[in-house]
C-alpha cells in the first residue's frame, strides 16, 4: 500500500491563500506518492502565478467559467495518475498522517469504495500545531429518510474526546474531503456535474453503493475545516440548490411508494412549513428561491 499514487484534488474559488494554506498541509504529509492538482473555478483574478511561484510541484488548472463542485473536481480527472484520487475542500487542512491513514481502509477492506476522514470545524485561532480536541463537524452521516428526505451528521457539534475511534461503514461520505480509488471512479462514474452545488457527494455515494461497494469514515485521520459552526441565514443561491437538489434526489434514489411519502410529507408539512418561515422573517429571496427549487422538480 505504500506504493499507492494518490492525487489529490481540490478546486479554488476566490480564496488563494486559503487554499495555499490546505496547500501546505498537504506538504507536510509524511506519505510522499502524492501528486496535487489545483483547479481554479472561475476565480476573479487568475491565481496561476501565485500558486506555481509557492508550489512549483503542483498542477495548475484554470476554467474560465464556475463550473461547481462536481464540475470543478471532475475537470482534474483527465490529468489524475493516481491509484485513489483525494477530493478535498480548499478550505480545509489536513492533519498529520491524514493520507496514509485514509489508505489503511482501503487496504483492510477490500470493498471499501469511499472513505472520509473525521472532519473537525477549524479553530478560528491558529497556535500552532493542531488541536489535540476539536469541535466534530463530521464523523459518519445516518442514512436519508424515504418520507423527510432527511439525515443527520453523526457527531456534529460534538467536542471530540476519542469517541469516535474505530473505522467504520457509514450511509455517506463529506464532500470536503473524501478519497476514491480509481477502479470505483471507473464503476460507478464521477460526480454529477448538474448538481452543481450541494447533494453531489451523496448522489456519487448513492451511486457507488449500487455498484457493490461500501462507505467508510476514518476517524484515524483527521481534517480541519474552515466553515463556521454558527452560519445564521442562507443565501437564495443555496437555498435553490439545495431545495432543488434534495427533491432532485428523493427522485433518482428511491422508489415509487417511497417517492410518492415523500411527496406526500413535501406538499403537505416541507413546503407550508418553509413558505410560512420565510414570510414570517421576510425573507422574500429566499422563498422564491425555495419556490424555483420545488418548481425546477415538478414543471413539464
């Protein structure tokens, strides 16, 4: 296993040096058969230079245009020469033996087909070395209801005290970092790229799981995320895709009588419910976002 390739892949939007941060986090590992690829989403200004003057080792790709999460990670596919890709938010950090320690799954279970690490919310005051405890982002998801088209982050908001210790199956890996090995990628295909933003990770697991394999977290290895544990509102962007994409799956993952609770529960207690909260706080952008979401599902 130590001669396993690994590319790992991670897109940038906007955010050059946080991503030369997750850049030097990925220098420090002590698993050397790596190579990195850098996708830029369509940021404003071409960070290209910046990052081949600070990581001459690094592949650099540039899209004109955002092409999303899917989008973004799948235009490195064609460069990737790796054994297992590594898809990784550029907003993250890994900790220390993260790659190698991920690799182990694969190694002790043959049909392993995605595996995440344990992910951590990002101090918001670096000191340093990594924290010893963190605050749980991620460590497992349960699997989605057929009716609420619903699930819950195993562990979120958790402060970490070795709970979490054993590698384990679970119903669906974290997007912001998840590795895959190249024989699955060729089996169950990449990403859904019409998602665009939010539910791909979980198509994509969906889609692996039918293909015979399995879904693994690694709480061995460890990464830092910097996405804030206390986001107030959501935008109307976010609103629409996920509204969108939530129905969006209900309807390619699960059967008739299944769709048909779901649209029942969606009609009857997801749409009033939301619709009322939306005017209540008026929040007219975002209910017609929610609205597009639901439409974008049911129009002819």
């Amino acid at each position: 296993m130590s001669e396993a390739r690994v590319s790992v892949i991670t897109v940038n939007f906007n955010q050059a040096e946080v991503t030369c941060e997750l850049l030097e986090s990925i220098r420090r590992q002590p698993y050397r058969a790596v190579e990195v690829i850098v996708v830029d989403n369509g940021s404003r200004e071409n960070p290209e230079m910046l990052f081949k003057n600070r990581f001459p080792e690094v592949i650099f790709l540039r899209s004109e245009q955002n092409l999303g999460f899917a989008g973004g990670n799948n235009l490195a596919l064609p460069y990737a020469t790796g054994d297992y890709l590594f898809f990784v938010n550029n907003d993250a950090e890994l900790t220390d033996h993260t790659i190698k320690n991920m690799l182990q799954v694969f190694e002790t279970q043959p049909r392993a087909g995605i595996v995440s690490p344990l992910i951590c919310y990002a101090p918001e005051k670096k000191e340093g070395a990594f924290p010893k405890s963190c605050l749980i982002q991620y460590a497992g998801m349960t699997p989605i209801h057929p009716i609420t088209g619903r699930n819950r982050t195993i562990g979120n908001g958790e402060t970490d005290h070795g709970q979490f210790s054993q590698a384990e199956q679970t119903a669906y890996a974290h997007g912001a970092a998840m590795m895959v090995p190249r024989q699955v990628l060729a089996e169950a295909g990449p990403m859904n790229e019409d998602f665009f933003l939010y539910y791909e990770e979980l198509d994509w697991c969906a889609r692996i799981r039918k293909a015979g394999w399995q879904i693994w977290v690694q709480p061995a290895a460890r990464v830092l995320h910097k996405e804030s544990f206390t986001v107030k509102t959501l935008g109307a962007l976010k609103t629409y895709y996920l509204t969108r994409n939530r129905v969006w799956f209900m309807r390619r993952h699960f059967g008739p009588w299944q769709r048909a609770g779901f649209y029942f529960f969606l009609g009857l207690v997801t749409v009033p419910k939301n619709v009322a909260g939306y005017v209540l706080r008026g929040e007219w952008s975002n209910l017609r976002a929610f609205m597009r979401g639901i439409w974008w599902n049911v129009k002819p």
